[in-house]
C-alpha cells in the first residue's frame, strides 16, 4: 500500500524568487518511483519530474529540481527562478515496481500562486 | 510522437442516464491505460487500469465499469448515473519499459451529473 501526503495546501512565491513544496510518503514496496505533476488552469496533468528510488542522485528538469530523502521518506520539488506560468496545483505521486506496478497513488496538492 | 485524447471535454447528464467516456491514444503500441477521478480540488483517485485488449482492472468498486475493445481505446461507462459520479476524468497511459513506467495523462473529461 502507498500513501502520499502534502502538508501545504497553498504555498505563494514572487517571480524570479526559488520556493520548495513538500512531499512525506510511505511504501510498502521495496522499489518504487516518485513523481511531481503540475495541473494548470486547464486541468490537464503534465509531468515535471520523475525520480528513480534507487538512485541516490536527485533528478533535476531545468529549473526545478528534488531533494529525494529516501530514509526520512521525504521527496521535496524545488522551483527556481518561479515563472508566471508555473501557478497551478502541484501534485506529488508514487508507484512501486511490484504489487502496485504502474498504479499512482496522489496527494492532496499544492496550489502555487506566483506574484509579479 | 505520441498524442492523447479524451471526449467528450465537458458532459452534464441527469441521473439515471448511461454514460460512455472515450480515450484513444496514438503514436504507441500496446500501451497500460488507466482513468482516473479528480473531485473538485482533490488529488486523481485510480479507477480502472488495462494492460491489453479486454484486460480491466477495477481499483474501487463503484456505478463504473470501462472496456478496452481495441489496443489504443478506452472507454468508461455506466449504465445509470449517480450525483456522486460528477467530476473531472482523465485517461492515462504509460509504456512499460525496464526502468519502469511514466504515465501521461489526456486533456480530461469534466462530467456534471445533475
């Protein structure tokens, strides 16, 4: 069984500024995968990072980047120089490689307001 | 490159009528499938997941049912709509591979039952 928890349900940053969003999971699984989404205005789901459990280094996609604490079960999304077009509600996500293979279980989300 | 739609974009149904929600995807071959459900301002809760043609997995038991009659389709039904089925819908697929699977998800379906 998994679970995701996200304990900010709003978080704000100013335009060009670095915010991080939080993320506490737990798995049963001995292998697994994490992830952050972002969902728009419009909805739609769209990948921003992945990050393998067993690897040690932390995955980075451009401007953001994760702090990947596999003991504290911890997986943080770090935004840089935040963009006006990165408001939306951010949601963390997980699945193992066994019995959950391929089926992600969510967090609440974060909703992200970005300030000019 | 591989592409993913959903319709209808937005359907309001009474109660009691069936429903039929379609998800095609191209640009990949026998891709995992997956719907999910988002409530109003909530996470995505897994309904029902496909690894091939007629293969559905059920992870809630619920008024839902969803078919998977050709490699790149899915369809989620009901024959009668309940007021708890409204909310925002969205397809996924994924393609196992040996590092594991990413999913990437539709444009949705918002359903509004009244």
């Amino acid at each position: 069984a998994q679970t995701v928890t996200q304990s900010q349900p709003e978080m704000s940053v100013q335009e060009a500024e670095t915010v991080t969003l939080s993320c506490t999971y737990d798995t049963s699984e001995s292998d697994y995968y994490l992830f952050w989404y972002k969902q728009p205005p419009s909805r739609q789901m769209i990948l921003v990072i992945r990050q393998e459990a067993y690897k040690q280094q932390n995955a980075t996609e451009n401007r953001f980047s994760v702090n990947f604490q596999k003991a504290a079960k911890s997986f943080s999304l770090k935004i840089s120089d935040s963009q006006l077009g990165d408001a939306a509600m951010y949601f963390c996500a997980s699945s193992g490689r066994g019995t959950s293979y391929g089926k992600l279980t969510f967090g609440q989300g974060t909703i992200l307001t970005v300030h000019p | 490159s591989q592409t993913i739609h959903q319709w209808p974009a937005t359907l309001v149904q009474p109660v009691g009528s069936p429903l039929s929600l379609e998800c095609t995807v191209e640009g990949t071959s026998n891709p995992n499938l997956y719907w999910y459900r988002q409530a109003a301002g909530r996470g995505l809760q897994l309904l029902f997941y496909s690894v091939g043609i007629g293969q559905i997995s059920s992870e809630v038991p619920q008024n839902l049912s969803a078919s998977r009659p050709q490699d790149r389709q899915f369809i989620l039904s009901s024959k009668k709509l309940l007021l708890s089925d409204s909310g925002f819908y969205l397809c996924a697929w994924s393609v196992r591979v040996a590092g594991g699977d990413t999913q990437y998800f539709g444009p949705g379906t918002r359903l509004t039952v009244l």
